[in-house]
C-alpha cells in the first residue's frame, strides 16, 4: 500500500515503447545502489548492459564483502549498519524484484536516542501521519514545557512544516544548519536530544551543512513521510540478501559485471561513447553511459575525459566535493550484551559517537555466530568526524562509551574487530545547491546517478542513490520512446509549503 500523500513523480519525456527497438549498448560505471538501479531498468527495457565496478564487490557504500575470523572461518563485512526507511519507495521497488515480498527486511520498531546522563529519547508508538507525529513527539518529550515552546522561534520552527521546493533553497541555502537549529530557541537539552544527531545522519556537520538540504530532510524522513518514523533493516548481510540475488536477476536479463575493473576516461565515439578502462588499452563502445561513483571518483573521471568539455558542466563537478570523514567499528564480543538491548540506538552529546547497533539482534549470520560462540557482534560508527581526530583517539571514544553505555562490555573481551575510517560521503555545504549536478548532462545519452545528484523531489541516502539511477536510465531510454519506470516520491512540499510567504507573521501569532 502506498501512504496517502505520496506522489508518483511525472518524467518529462514519457515514451510509450517497452523495450528499445533496436540493439543499444549501455555501460554503468559504478556497482553501488544508484548503479545498479540504472542497470535494472536499461536491462529491463533490453538494453545490453555492462557494469562497470572498481571493488571486487557490487554495492558501494552499501556493499559487503568477505572477511575472515583469525581462525580462517568467513564473515560478511558491511561498510555499516543501513536503516531502509519506509519512504524508500524506489529503493523497495528495486528490492521487490528479487525479494517481492520484502521478507528480508524486518521492522526495527523503536530506535531510541540516548544521551549524557541517561537521557533518552524513542520514536515508538507515534502516530504515523504528519504532523501528528511530530505533534505527539513535542508533546511527549520532557525536554520541551509549554514555556519552552512560547519562547522558541515560531516562525523559524514553522519552516520544518514549509518546506517548498523553490522558496526554501532560495531564503536557506546560504545559512548553515547550525545556525538555523540555533535561531529556534530550542532549550539546549531539546535542541541535543532533537536536533543535534540530524546533520550528522546525513554525514555532514551542522556548520557545513545548509539548512535548506537540512529542512529537506527533515521534510523527507519526519514532516512529509506518510509512512511513519520506523525503519527496517535486511535481515541477512547486504551480500546475501541484496546483492548477489540482484547480480542474479540482472545477469538473467542479459546483463555483464565486470568487477575489479574500474573505468578510466570516457571519450565520444560517433553518436556514442568509448568508456576507457584502467590499467589497460581496453574500452567499452557504448550508446548510452550512467556515470554513476561516488563524488571523488566522479570528479577524477572528468578530469581524465577532455571530451566532457562544457565548462558550465565542468565547474559543477569540480565544486561538489566529500564531507568530513567517518568510521565503523564492529568489534566481535566473547559474551552478549545485556537481554533488553536495543538492535539499534542512535546517540548524542556522547563523544564521538552517533550509534550503536547489536547485529545478533537482526542480522542472521550474526545470530548464527552469537548462537555458535555465546558472544555478541557489536557495531559503532562516528559520522562527520573532525580531520584532527587520530584513529587512536576515536577507537579509545568509541570504547568508553561502550563501556560507559553497555556496562556489561567492560569484561567482554574482542575475539575480533574491524575499524573502517573512510571519507567518500558527499558534502551539502551551504550555498551550493544552485550548482549541484543533476541527473541529466549537457551531453547527449550520458547521465549521472548517485546520492550526491539533485534530484526534482525530496531524497536522500540509499533512496536518493536508487531514484537517481531509475531517473538516469528513464533519461537515457527516452531517446528511443521507451517507458521510463514509475518514480515515486513523499509530497513535494510541506503542508504549510503553500503559504510559507506568511511565516513570518504566523510567527508572531505564535508568540
Ligand atoms: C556507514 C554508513 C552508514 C549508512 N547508513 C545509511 C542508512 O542508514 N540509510 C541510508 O539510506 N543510507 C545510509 N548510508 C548511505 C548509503 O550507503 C549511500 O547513500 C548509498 O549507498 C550511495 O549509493 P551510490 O550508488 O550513490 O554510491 P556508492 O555506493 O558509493 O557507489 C558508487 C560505486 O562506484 C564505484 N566506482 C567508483 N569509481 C569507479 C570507477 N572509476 N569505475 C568503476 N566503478 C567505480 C565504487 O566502487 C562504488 O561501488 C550509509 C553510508 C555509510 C557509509
């Protein structure tokens, strides 16, 4: 069932052909989600698709891979824990056609958020429906007292049910998140315990991020979401339940996978294109090409193809740019946390620290090893880490508020552990949402796709990466009057989005 405000998004060029009418060669650089949903769709319209992968794994940011217990038994590693909100419509649908019941997803119905000093707060129980959900929150919480809410912001806090497709990047852009959180008036323990962690889910921190990207999300996950604030998440590693069934079902349609194999420039051929490969004289001919890596590689593919040579073009990709660093430990326990711990909790004004999940609790290779050895598969992540933090620093955080948290891990002693510091996650730094690149390029049958790309609704994450991907291919096909697929989204605008213009005078009624 759809939520009741969702809406299907109309593509500019709707073709009414099924399949291309005749041979069309695609190649998609990048296997992450916004690739292989590209693939899906050209493959599925009978394009004879090439995936191109620099990791000897498909997925990304979202991938898995093989790793090995000292003693040589296997695991499946993952870059992290990953929630699939039920707003990820277009990202459900890319999963419901190798799992179409979804039974690989399983509901986390509560996902509370911890705090210093035993502070909590939880997301169960709400009503679905905006705004009574974020209504129920505010009247729920102890941190906000009527008092509080007469002293906050009005008309600022009004926008996060305003959000408008135009008006808001126009006014919000250029204020960073912080500074728009701080002109709330929020108390400061409202302003943590609500606030502080939503910059940070994103990869970014508050004073780089712009608020308007910020009231969008916002908007997409809690004032314009129909679908409720829970989440699901895959009930096996991404390997198993993702992403070889999708290399089946998509090497079934005709599709090649050439993993281990990244691409190097991308040059015009005729009508076409010649897609380079690394380390070889080896290139690709192709008809259409998805560019779809994560930001750095992007940016290293255009410079290494002259070709591409508008320099309006040129100058978006050189200004996008990666957010501050993050890091995932997943430490291997010799005995279980605590019955009652929660799969997953987010966290804040705890150091470094933005969430702990307990993998046994969901993840079935986990259960398996927790259930063979008694112990517990624990993972931590840190997101917009500051440059200056050392490794050493944050792995010492890390297990204090474990430790400080999870008493019960102070004896607990690590069989294995795996450290990820990584920084591929795009920036949304303030004042450039003008600029940012969009799915379509100035270069006929080439187009971009991934979580970075602006996109015409609101998006983010996995979902943004899986739309983009649809949006490309639907793109790329409509040069041959081919169906583009269906391409769903929450409601473009916020309930109070038709009169955000009268914010400023609701504001004062406010108070
Ligand atoms: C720790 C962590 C936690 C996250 N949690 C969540 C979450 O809870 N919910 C959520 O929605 N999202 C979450 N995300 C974000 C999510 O993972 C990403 O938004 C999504 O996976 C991005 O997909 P993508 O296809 O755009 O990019 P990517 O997954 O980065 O895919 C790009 C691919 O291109 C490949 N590539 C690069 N250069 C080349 C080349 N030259 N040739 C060939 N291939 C190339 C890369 O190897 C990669 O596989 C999380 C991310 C991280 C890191």
């Amino acid at each position: 069932m759809r939520g009741f405000q969702v809406q299907r998004v109309p593509l500019t060029s709707p073709g009414t052909l099924e399949r291309v009418p005749r041979p069309v060669r695609a190649v998609v650089v990048g296997g992450g989600l916004a690739g292989c949903a590209a693939a899906t769709v050209l493959a599925e319209r009978g394009a004879e698709v090439t995936v191109l992968e620099r990791n000897a794994y498909l997925g990304g940011r979202a991938g898995a891979w093989t790793e090995r217990f000292p003693g040589g038994e296997p695991f499946e590693m993952e870059r992290g824990f990953h929630a699939f909100f039920r707003q990820y419509y277009n990202l459900r649908d890319l999963l419901r056609r190798i799992d179409p019941g979804l039974h690989h997803l399983t509901p986390l119905l509560d996902y509370p958020l911890l705090g210093p000093h035993g502070a909590r707060e939880s997301f169960t129980g709400l009503p679905r429906r905006p705004p009574f959900n974020v209504l129920a929150l505010i009247r729920r919480t102890p941190r906000l007292r009527l008092a509080d809410l007469l002293r906050v912001n009005g008309a600022a806090a009004l926008e996060m049910a305003a959000y408008d497709p135009v008006t808001t990047w126009r006014d919000l852009d250029d204020v960073n998140a912080r500074d728009y959180l701080d002109s709330l008036r929020f108390p400061p323990d409202a302003r943590q315990m609500l606030f502080n962690v939503f910059a940070h889910s994103f990869f970014n921190p508050e004073e780089g991020m712009s608020a308007a990207d910020m009231l969008m999300m916002f908007h997409f996950y809690f004032m314009g979401n129909p679908e409720g604030l829970v989440f699901d998440v895959l009930d096996e590693p991404f390997s198993l339940a993702l992403w070889e069934p999708l290399r089946r079902h998509l090497t079934r349609l005709g599709a090649t996978f050439r993993l281990g194999t990244p691409a190097e420039r991308v040059e015009r051929c005729g009508d076409g294109w010649r897609v380079g490969l690394a380390g070889s004289d080896e290139a690709l001919a192709a008809d259409v090409v998805v560019l779809a890596t994560e930001v750095p590689a992007l940016k290293a593919l255009v410079d290494r193809s002259p070709q591409l040579d508008d320099p309006a073009w040129r100058r978006q990709v050189a200004r996008l740019d990666v957010t501050l660093p993050f890091a995932v430990w997943r430490v291997f326990l010799d005995r279980p946390v605590r019955h009652d711990r929660h799969p997953f909790v987010g966290t804040t004004g705890l150091g470094h620290v933005d969430n702990i999940s307990v993998y046994e609790r969901f993840e079935g290779e986990s259960r398996r090893w927790a259930m063979r050895t008694g112990g517990s598969v624990v993972e931590v992540h840190a997101y917009a880490v500051d440059e200056r933090t050392t490794e050493v620093e944050l792995r010492a955080d890390f297990l204090r508020q474990l430790h400080d948290l999870y008493p019960e891990t102070v004896e607990a002693k690590p069989l294995h552990e795996l450290f990820l510091w990584r920084q591929d996650c795009a920036s949304f730094a303030p004042g450039t949402y003008r600029d940012r690149t969009t799915v379509e390029t100035p270069f006929p049958g080439l187009a971009l796709a991934g979580d970075f790309v602006k996109l015409p609704f609101p998006s983010a994450l996995m979902e943004r990466a899986t739309a983009s991907g649809f949006l490309a291919a639907g793109h790329l096909l409509a040069r041959w009057n081919v169906r583009p697929p269906e391409v769903w989204s929450v409601p473009g605008r916020g309930l109070l989005g038709p009169v955000r213009h009268l914010l400023p005078a609701l504001g004062v009624l406010w108070r």
